[in-house]
C-alpha cells in the first residue's frame, strides 16, 4: 500500500502562483508514473499531468504552458501552476499509477478567486 503527503494549495488571485508537492511513503517495484489530477465540485476527475520514471512528461491541453510537472526524486513528485484561472479551481489529488494499480493522495483545495 501506498500513502501520500499532499502540501501546498490554497487561495490565490487570477493570474497568481500555487505550489503542489506529494510524496510517496514507498516505492512500487518496476515502472511507475506520478502525477496530479483534478476534480472541480460536479464534475468528473480529470487527469492535469503525468510524468514517468524516465521524466517524460503529459500535460492537459487546458493547462499546457502554465503548469510544470517535476520529480525532486524517486518518491516525490511537484506542480508548478502558473496564471491560475478560476477555472482552475479544484481538489487536486496526487497519484501514483502501477501497471493497473492506481493510488490516491487525500487532496489539496485550489482555489482561485478575486
């Protein structure tokens, strides 16, 4: 089993800065991706972005070129969201994906609001 630490988010200003972090508590044997996705009140959890052992990376079209995926190292992974819109604004869950296993963080809120 996999559990997570999830910091960061909060309430920002349209066109404003968060910082996502997570880390995992364990390392799955053999590959791996890490990730974020998100889920806005009525709506379905959608996927925000991706990046695998090797640091490839995968975005949503609708955050392309304002938000920024990393890896600190093999258990952490980071979310870098810039010019955040209201339409941003969700619970953000990090998540780890073993072949067809997947594991879920507990959440961050996001919100973004004049």
């Amino acid at each position: 089993q996999v559990t997570f630490v999830q910091s960061g988010g909060g309430l920002v200003q349209p066109g404003g800065s968060l910082r996502l972090s997570c880390r995992a508590s364990t390392i799955p044997n053999g590959d791996f991706e890490m990730g974020w996705y998100r889920q806005a009140p009525g709506q379905e959890r959608e996927l925000v972005a991706t990046v695998t052992t090797t640091r490839q990376t995968n975005y949503a079209d609708s955050v392309k070129g304002r938000f920024i995926i990393s890896r600190d190292n093999s258990l952490s992974v980071n979310l870098l969201m810039n010019n955040l819109q209201p339409n941003d604004t969700a619970l953000y869950y990090c998540n780890m994906q073993v072949g067809t296993r997947a594991f879920w963080g507990q959440g961050t809120q996001v919100t973004v609001s004049s």
